[in-house]
C-alpha cells in the first residue's frame, strides 16, 4: 500500500516497474501509466485511523442480484464475444465502482498494465512522446512537453490539442485510451495530427518514441538582468535536492531575486516539495490534512534547511500546476514568502493511498484531503494567483533554456506575459534588496 497525493493528468508514455514499498507521496499522480507526478518514494506512517481502517475492513454493499443479471444479459446477448472475457469484465466493473465515486483525476483504478508504467514514472523514467494530457478537457489537450522528449524536438508545444493518432481521430477517445494509442516500445514512432491555437488547419508530425528521463529542476538567469528563474516541472524522487542545487547555482551567479516556475507542474512527492519550502521557510507549517473525522493535522516545514531566508521570490502557476506543486505555491504565499502570479491552479486537495490487487492491479483511494496552511480549501477550487495574468492564446510558457539563447529585447517581445510580469514584481524588491544589503 502507497499513500500520496494525486495526479488529474494523463501522460502519453509508458514506464518499467519498480518496488512496491510504502511510498508517502502527495499530488496529481497522472492517471495509470502517464503521470509526470512521480509519486513518493519516503516511507511514512500512516495515522492510526487508516491502521484501523486496513485492520477491519468495512467494504461498501452492492446489488450483486441486479449485477449478475446485466450479466446475463451480456453473455447471451452481446454481439462480441470476445470482449466478454472475465479480466475485460471484472476491470471494467472495478473501474465503474471507482468513477461512480465522482473523484475524477484522484480516487482511480489502474490495471497491472497501469499500474507497473505509473510506478516506473516515480523515478522520473518513461518510455514514450513525453508529453501530458489534461484529462479534465473533453479535448485532448497537451498541458506540458518534457524537456528535451521526442515531443519537444518534434515540435509539439503545450496548448496543442492532438487530433488523430495514426489516422485515428481523437474527438470521441477517453484520454487513457488516448495514451494506449500514442505510447509504445522505444524505437517505434508515432503520427499524430494536433490544433494549435492561433493557426489554421492540423499541423502533423511523426515522433520516435524513446525512453525519456525527466530532469525536475532547471534554471537560467533572465537575460539583462540580475534575477534568475528556477523551472520545477515535476515533484519526482530527488526533486528537492535538484532544485536546491539550482536555487544555489543562481545565488552563486548572482541572482538578487528569484522566479520559481511551476507552471504545468503536475505534482508528485511531498517531501520533495516540502524540501524546497525549507529553502525558502526557516520552519513553519507546509499544509494542513484531515481525514473523515477529527481535527485538520499541521505538516510542518523542518527548520534548519534555509538556503535563501531573505531573497524576493515571486512563484507563476497556472491551471494545470497540480498537488504538491500548489502545496508549495500557497505555502510561500500563506507564510508571506512570495507572490504568485498566473492562473488559478488545478485544485488536487486528496491524499492518496495505492493499494495493491491480488492480480497486480491497484486502486488509488483519497483517504484525506489537505488545504492551505491558512486553511483554504483547494480540492476542485485551486490556489488563486495575487496577480491573475493568462497566457496569451498560442503563446508559449518560456523555460530557462528559452532564456538562455535570447537577448534582452526578445524576452521583453515574448508572448509569455505571466513571466513577464513576474518580473516586474520582483524587480523592485531585489532592487530594494540589495540597496539594503550595500
């Protein structure tokens, strides 16, 4: 059994499995094989109540009379036969149970399938496109590209709502479904057809697909200026420990104020996250949880880890920033560390427990929900910016690398008006900050 957090996106890629050892991890795991949330990889104590729960288990009834006869049913009367096998029914009615319980994007079932491609994506490994779906979008929707991926060198940009795969239209498939489509061994490759906002027609390409490894951290000075932009795209294993180094690497460069970029951050491990508050936060509570009954419970903030307790910090979100990616963001808000800037985030709010099927399948189950230090709730609400500034439509979200290759005036012409503005906030207080320091 895993507790984490979970994740609402789809990931278009397929991953290897790993050990099955309790994992505590908070977010948006994506849904089954595709999830850029890497769920967590530190063992933590479950609280007493869940003990109980797993000790004497109360399962939920069902009319199995009026079950058995749709089967009847069913088995004598469906034209294709073959899809009346026991495994296709008995997933399928697992799968109904859960999304009967409305918890879209959290509360999920995953076939063994599934679930060993989602437990190979906790380490930052996938095989595939590399690209995530938005699964809230009746369209398929292409919320983050990989770094790097075989989408990302094709061309394939976030906003782009992919049309056909392999001839394929898309307009009617569930995103799982989707994903089977566009996910496949290494070596082999893909077409897809994809509309882009801003342009006419379908524009098509062929990707290879590959193994992808995700790096979660990355950063870049923002060019004429002495303030620096720290990307996290995801809360995979080890993610605080990248994004320290980066944060240490800006400092060193030196950077007087910093962006922390969460923009289509899926989530993924909490500690991780709450890592990187501890760079920020010296101590302090990171959220709140709160099980069915009794009292919310503070998560604190270790002291003692501060790396950059006074430098202005500005954080940018959007909608599809997820799970421990808005615990972060409301965190340094809550505390009064930092502004945010962008768009009302996705709204997780669940802590997650996966457990493990007697056939390799699993079921992720909220258990608890969590909310903001101040205690705002997030589920299906979201953590709303100070200053709510979209993206332009066919604009694109600029990362560090971007930055790295322009000069002073193609930033201040690009169309990422959230960066933008995120640094003309945080301008005048590092301004102000190192006058004070002189």
């Amino acid at each position: 059994m895993t507790r984490s957090i979970t994740n609402p996106h789809d990931e278009a890629f397929a991953g290897r499995a790993m050990s099955r050892s309790r994992r505590h991890r908070l977010g948006l795991l994506v849904r089954v094989t595709t999830s850029l949330a890497l769920l967590g990889l530190v063992v933590a104590q479950l609280p007493a109540a869940l003990q109980a729960a797993d000790a004497e288990p109360s399962p939920p009834a069902v009319d199995a009379g009026l079950i058995a006869e749709a089967l009847e049913i069913l088995g004598e009367r469906y034209v294709d036969e073959a899809a009346l096998s026991t495994e296709n029914l008995t997933a399928g009615a697992i799968r109904g149970i859960v999304d009967a319980l409305g918890d879209d994007g959290h509360t999920e079932y995953l076939t063994p399938e599934e679930y060993t491609a989602a437990q190979d994506a906790l380490d930052g490994r996938v095989t595939g496109i590399g690209v995530v779906l938005d699964q809230r979008s009746r369209a398929p929707l292409v919320i983050s590209v990989i770094d790097g991926s075989p989408a990302d060198r094709s061309g394939i940009r976030a906003g782009d709502v992919i049309s056909s795969v392999d001839g394929t239209e898309t307009s009617r498939l569930p995103v799982d479904e989707l994903a089977w489509l566009v996910r496949g061994l290494a070596g082999t490759s893909v077409q897809l057809e994809v509309e882009r906002p801003g342009r006419a027609g379908r524009l098509s390409f062929r990707v290879e697909r590959e193994d992808v490894h995700i790096e979660p951290a990355s950063w870049a000075m923002v060019p004429g200026s002495d303030l620096a932009v720290v990307r996290i795209v995801q809360f995979s294993l080890a993610a605080g420990q990248r994004t320290r180094e980066a944060i240490e690497a800006a400092l060193a460069a030196g950077a007087g104020g910093l962006v922390i970029d969460l923009r289509g951050n899926p989530g993924g491990l909490v500690d991780e996250a709450v890592d990187v508050a501890a760079a920020f936060l010296d101590g302090g509570v990171a959220y709140r949880e709160q099980g069915r009954e009794g009292p919310s419970v503070e998560v604190p903030i270790p002291p003692g880890r501060t790396l950059a307790a006074e430098i202005p910090l500005v954080v940018v979100v959007d909608y599809a920033t997820a799970s421990s990616a808005e615990i972060l963001a409301a965190a340094l808000r809550d505390a009064g560390r930092a502004t945010l800037v962008g768009e009302q985030t996705y709204g997780t709010g669940t802590v997650l427990n996966t457990f493990d099927l007697s056939d390799g399948s699993a079921i992720k189950v909220g258990v608890l929900s969590w909310s903001t230090p101040s205690g705002d709730p997030v589920f299906r609400v979201g953590v709303t910016p100070d200053h709510e500034v979209p993206l332009s439509p066919g604009s694109v979200a600029l990362r560090p690398e971007d930055l790295e290759a322009m000069s002073a005036e193609d930033f201040a012409a690009s169309g990422d008006l959230q960066l933008r503005r995120a640094l003309a906030l945080l301008a005048p207080l590092a301004a102000r900050g190192s006058a004070g320091s002189s």
